[in-house]
C-alpha cells in the first residue's frame, strides 16, 4: 500500500493495511471523496483512472449530499445515477443533512 497516496486516517474503522485496492474500490472511493482532500482524490483519480473512478462512485450508497453534487459536476455523471441519490428518493429523511 506504500504507492497509494491517501489519507489512511479517512480509514479510521478498518485495517486500510490488508485491503484489497481492487475488491473495495467502491468503498475507497466513495470514503476518499467524502472526508478526503482534493489531493486524496487526485490520487484516487491517478490509481483507478477517471472511467473506473465514475463507474464505482455511482455504486456507493453513503455519499454525501454536497459529494454527489460535486462529484456530478466534475464528472459529468447525472444525479439520477447515483445509488445514494436514488436511495434518498426512495427513502427521504425528516432531517436532511445539509440544513441552512
């Protein structure tokens, strides 16, 4: 994991040491650009490269709000393809967590 450049605090509850880059690139990508910094995700970009970046990035279900919107923007993925969006759609919250 030496050659892979990101925060490993942004993998405070898991061994980010034994994981499998390939098997959980939704989960690493989806964490990176949650919590991570500009650099972070840059680095992802530069280890998955752009086409895998946007094919797993709209598999995750936890990303945030402001990631998604983000992430749609740069990528130029529309938000009706992301599982998390789709999942808030179906299953909206009394308190959403972008208040004011």
């Amino acid at each position: 994991m030496k050659d892979f450049n990101v925060d490993k605090h942004l993998f405070w509850d898991v061994d980010f040491e034994t994981m499998d880059l390939d098997r959980s690139s939704v989960y690493i990508i989806g964490r990176v650009f949650n919590y991570g910094s500009m650099n972070d995700a840059k680095e992802i970009v530069k280890r998955y490269g752009v086409d895998r970046v946007k094919r797993d990035i709209v598999k995750n279900t936890d990303l945030k709000s402001n990631t998604m919107n983000f992430v749609s923007e740069v990528f130029n993925i529309p938000l009706k393809d992301f599982r998390a969006y789709i999942r808030r759609q179906e299953n909206p919250v009394q308190f959403p967590e972008n208040i004011g």
